[in-house]
C-alpha cells in the first residue's frame, strides 16, 4: 500500500534498513555455524581420480548452452574479483579454453581451493531475537568459476535422475514443471 501512495519514502525506508548493520556478531555467527557443519572426521582433500575421466568431461557446447539459457550475471561474484558477465562474453575460443581448464582442474583432480571457497553471510529470518544465532541462515556465494561449473554437473545430474526415473511420482520439489502447490 505504501509503494502505490508514497514509492520515494518506501524506497527510502527499504534502503536504510537493508543497510543496517545485524544485530548478531560475525564471530559468533562464525562459531555457530562451526559447531554444526565442521566434522573434524572428514579428511581434507581426498581425491581419487575417475576412471573414465574423459567420459565426463565438459565440452564447450555445454558451458555456451548454460550460459545462454539460464545463467544469471546479476548476481554477486563471492570472494572473486571477477565479475560473472564476463562469461556470458567469452566467445568460443574462450569457452573451449574454458572447458580445458574445468576438465584438467575439476574431473581429472580435486578442484582448486579457491573453487571451493565460499563467501558465506547471515541473513536474519525475520523472526525471533536477533542477537540469536539460531534466527540466522547462512547463504554462499561461490565464485563466477565454480557457479558455472555447478550449474553444469547439476544440470547433468538432474537430467541423469530423470532420465532413470528416479524421483518418485509424488515428488515436486526441485523439479522442472512441477510445483509444490496443489
């Protein structure tokens, strides 16, 4: 109602809180988070390589396809300095490159660290105390490299999950043409 009568002060008010600072403290939000997704038994970069790694291997023809159909530019580039339009301009000399360097750096051998890097912020949920931990979700974002790379093995798994009817005939979430609302 407020955005149809008075769309200045409505902007006005959005853009100061959204720039307030949170209630919670980075170091606590840090510990809290430790405490549930850090599992000291899991090793650090284990890697045993594919097999069959040209199998999977990403072509230049599929990283122009993600880009081109639902690739968002807009979006934040993580702890990366580069930002992601620069992919969508690539050409295909640069996707070919591109593609090499996934295949040597992420099937054929562990990813690089900083592919596995993630700026991770909390968002406050809106409700509860906000000085709580609890009331916070975190949200990563990875760098332009890795967004596309993923984009590519979810779109491949998806596609893989389908085509071996492995979702059940009641399932609606994270699938394409469905919906989760009767």
């Amino acid at each position: 109602d407020m955005l149809k009568q008075r769309p200045k002060q409505f902007w006005g008010m959005l853009r100061q809180n959204a720039t307030k600072e949170m209630a919670l403290s980075t170091v606590d939000f840090v510990k809290f988070n430790e405490k549930i997704f850090f599992d000291a038994s899991i090793a650090e970069d284990e890697f045993t390589p594919l097999s069959a790694a040209p199998k999977f291997h990403v072509s230049a023809g599929e990283l122009e396809s993600m880009l081109a159909q639902n690739f968002k530019t807009d979006k934040s580039s993580g702890l990366s300095d580069m930002p992601l339009h620069i992919l969508k301009h690539m050409g295909p000399a640069g996707l070919e490159c591109l593609a090499h360097l996934y295949n040597r750096s992420a099937i054929d051998q562990l990813a690089p660290t900083l592919w596995r890097t993630s700026k991770v912020t909390p968002l406050f949920k809106g409700k509860g105390d906000a000085t709580l931990p609890e009331n916070y979700r975190s949200i990563a974002v990875a760098p332009p490299l890795s967004k596309l790379f993923m984009a590519v093995m979810n779109r491949r798994i998806t596609q893989h999950a389908k085509d071996a009817n492995l979702h059940a005939p009641t399932q609606a979430g994270f699938m394409e043409y469905h919906s989760t609302i009767e």
